[in-house]
C-alpha cells in the first residue's frame, strides 16, 4: 500500500515536473519569435534608409570617334614636347649656374708630373757676344775704333728725351715683370694672456715661376710660414684666393707656395704671367738691373740699379752661393728679385740679404732648392759649414784634401753625430768630397731620415786619423 502511493507521488511528480518544462519551453519559443520579428522589422528599415540614401548608379558610356582619339593623342605629344623644352632649359640654366662650384667640389685632381729645373754651368769668363760676320779684311786698330768711339759719344748731345726714353725701357721691362709679382698673405692666430684670440697677418711678396695644367707656384721668401697657417694669394689684378705652403727651405728662407688653377677666375689666368728664371752665373758687376716685389717694403714698389759687386763662394750650411751686390737701398722689412735687362730673375732678395746695399743670393745656386720644393719634397740636411781645401792649400798646410768643416751647425744632423770644427770630410757613402759643391749635389739625392756615412779626417796629437761617422740626415 505504501508502495503504491509512493509510486503515485512519485508519478504525479514527474508529470507536474514535464508540465513545468513544457511551458518553459513555450515561453522561449514565444521571446526567440519576438526577436526573430525585432531584427526583421530592423532589416525592413535599413534596407529602406539604405535605398533612399543610395539611388542605384547608372554608368554611362561614349563611344569617341576617330577625330578625337586623334585629337587628344596630338594634345598628349604637344604637352610632352611642351614639358621636355621647359625640362631642358632649367636643367641648362641649373647646369650652367652650378658649375664653376661642383668642379670645385668633385674636381678630380690631375696626377701631378715632377717638375724638373735644368741647371745652369758655372762660368768663368764674361759672356761674349755674337757679331756679324766680317765681309772685309778689318784695317782699323783697336786704338782707332776707341777715338772713334769717344768722339761720336762727346759730339753727341744728350738730353731729357733720351733719359726718359732709357728709363720708359725699363719701367716696361719692370711693368712686365710686375705681372707675375703677388702678395702672399699669412694668417696665424695666437691667445693672449686672457685666452683671447688674435690674428697677426703678414705680408711678403712673390713671384710666379709656373704653371701648370693644375697649379700655379709661387716662390717666396716669406720668414714667419708653417703648414698651420691660413695662407691667401692676391694677383696682381687684385684678385685674391686661397693657397697652401707646397714646401719650405728654412736654412735658405725660401719657400714655395701652390695655388690650384681651378680657383683662379679667367680674367686673372689672362692678366698674370709667369717671370723666368735666368742664369746668375752670367752676373757681372757694372750690369744694370731692376729689383721688384717690396723693395721698398710694399709689394709692387720696383728700383733702378746696378750690379756692383759679385762674389763667388760664399760660404752657407751645407752650399757655397754666389752673392750678387747692389748700389740700391732697401728696406729691412724687404724682399724680392733682382731682374736683369731681359726680364728674367737672376737673384733673390730675404730678410738675411738686405742691408745699406742690398745683396741677392744668385738665382742658379737656388734652383735645385725650387726644384724639390715644387715637387712637395723637403731637402736633407747635414749642418756644416765648410770650405774647399784646394790641392794649393793642402800642400802649403800638410792637410788632406777634401772640405775643411768651419762650423757645425748647433742641432744639426752633423752635431748630433759628432762632427766637429775643423774635421776634414773627404767622403761621403761612395762619393769623393772635394768641395762643397759635390756634398750639395750628394745631398740632393737623399731624403731627410736617410743614414749616410761620412768619412773625416780628424786631426790628433800623431795627425790625422781617418775616422767613420754615420749621420741620419735631418730636413731643410
């Protein structure tokens, strides 16, 4: 009995329990229905503000004929003609505006050629002149042709107009030379006590000895110059540009300094020009000459004078030169170059050669200088002063031949290897030392730095001793 109304609760259970879930199941039905109905009233509105807001798009289409396609081909051609005509003409105008500085800017440097100065022989005797040839047997003494000479000159009347005429001649001559003639300016800055800067300039003249397809070079003898300075050139039409120190003798006090072409406008490379070297040997006294540069102690100043005096072996570290005297007064600060007649250069003038009566150093003694210092090379240096003992001398005073060594210069390369006054050189590596003028041709194919050995004859209490020194060449 139990079990029986147990198994009806149990049923009435399940069916009260199926009953509840069928109307939950009626209820989702119907909220998925009111849904299914939101979404497809919203759809309805969309689509509709959808086709009001974007009317169906119609496209058109034209067929063009023949003539237009033909016509809108030729516009086409004309506009691209139109445009490559406006292209080029701006491009030329670009190009031509923006030339001069891009060669500045990617110019690429030409390969430079060693410059080589022939050198001139030494001469003993006047130079002599060339005269006609003879057609008749000569009757006249020498006596007749100098009573001649002398009368023609006393009846001749000399007067101002042949004076100026003698002195328009050289001022041409000097007008010429002033063409190759520059100022060189140096710039160097220093601080003072309270750390300011200061910029000391300097100028000195120099001349122009040559061109070349990439630069021009200057000879100067300008004392105050390093590698560290700004250094400016300016030509004789005024125009002025940079420059560099190509090289520098600092024993002799000259130096050489390169303007690239490149920098040099073409009104200028038409104004200058280059003064040649001559021949100092030919140099006799009673010549006339011009000195220009600064004579005067401004450049472009030029004098009248005369040659009075020549003197040969004049003695210098590690050269003997030939000094050429003048009757001219200069100034202390001058420098320059001693030109003769023909235009041409035959001494240089530095601070250590001016005085009451200004000496040049001959031009041919200096041309083994200039040619290693235009080629960016320096010169090896030894440091002695010396003199020729002659074959004369050596059997007069019982002492070998070769050069008898006057002064060691103090720091030189010979000094600090122990050369000393009165050492007798008599070789050098292979080379037989007789004068000076063979221990500068010796040194001119050496470099600075090279170790050469030098053979002496050194003079003791038993005589001399022939003694080996090897000596690592210093820079000029």
């Amino acid at each position: 009995m139990a079990d029986l109304e147990n198994r009806n609760r149990k049923d009435s259970g399940n069916h009260n329990q199926e009953h509840h879930n069928q109307e939950h199941h009626k209820e989702n039905e119907e909220l998925r229905g009111q849904e299914q109905s939101r979404e497809e009233e919203h759809g309805s509105e969309s689509e509709a503000f959808s086709e009001e807001d974007n009317p169906p798009v119609f496209v058109r289409e034209r067929v063009l004929g023949r003539a237009e396609i033909r016509r809108n081909w030729i516009r086409r051609i004309v506009m691209l003609i139109v445009g490559a005509v406006v292209f080029g003409a701006v491009s030329c105008v670009v190009f031509v505006c923006l030339k001069p500085h891009a060669e500045k800017w990617f110019e690429k440097e030409e390969p430079e050629t060693a410059i080589h100065l022939p050198r001139d022989e030494e001469t003993t005797e006047a130079p002599t002149r060339e005269t006609p040839p003879e057609t008749e047997p000569e009757t006249e003494t020498k006596e007749d042709i100098k009573e001649v000479v002398e009368s023609a000159v006393e009846s001749y009347q000399w007067g101002i107009a042949d004076y100026e005429s003698l002195y328009q001649a050289l001022g041409e001559i000097a007008s010429q030379a002033n063409r190759g003639i520059v100022t060189v300016t140096t710039i160097t800055q220093t601080m003072d006590l309270f750390d300011n800067p200061i910029e000391t300039e300097g100028k000195a003249s120099g001349v122009i000895w040559n061109i070349s397809s990439y630069e021009i070079l200057i000879l100067t003898g300008y004392q105050a110059r390093n590698n560290e300075m700004a250094v400016q050139v300016t030509f004789c039409n005024g125009s002025r540009t940079e420059a560099s120190v190509k090289s520098v003798d600092e024993r002799t006090g000259i130096a050489i300094v390169s303007v690239p072409l490149a920098s040099v406008d073409q009104e200028t490379r038409e104004k200058i020009e280059v003064v040649p070297l001559g021949n100092s040997f030919e140099a006799r006294a009673g010549q006339p000459v011009i000195l220009v540069g600064s004579p005067k102690g401004y450049v472009g100043s030029f004098v009248y004078g005369m040659i009075t005096y020549v003197r040969s072996g004049v003695p210098r570290e590690d050269m003997e030169v030939r000094m050429l005297y003048t009757d001219v007064s200069t100034d202390s600060q001058a420098t320059g170059f001693v030109i003769n007649t023909k235009g041409q250069i035959v001494g240089m003038i530095t601070s250590k050669t001016t005085g009451t009566n200004t000496a040049a150093i001959g031009i041919s003694d200096l041309k083994s200088s200039i040619e290693r210092l235009s080629n960016g090379s320096r010169l090896a240096y030894l440091g002695i002063i010396g003199q020729e003992v002659t074959e004369e001398i050596s059997a007069k005073k019982q002492i070998p031949r070769g050069v008898y060594v006057a002064e060691v210069v103090l720091e030189g390369a010979a000094y600090e290897s122990g050369l000393q006054s009165g050492d007798i050189v008599v070789g050098i590596d292979d080379t037989e030392i007789r004068n000076m003028n063979t221990i500068e041709s010796f040194l001119e194919g050496k470099v600075p730095e090279s170790v050469v050995m030098i053979y002496v004859q050194r003079k003791g209490r038993d005589g001399y001793t022939k003694m080996e020194i090897p000596v690592k060449l210093g820079a000029r």
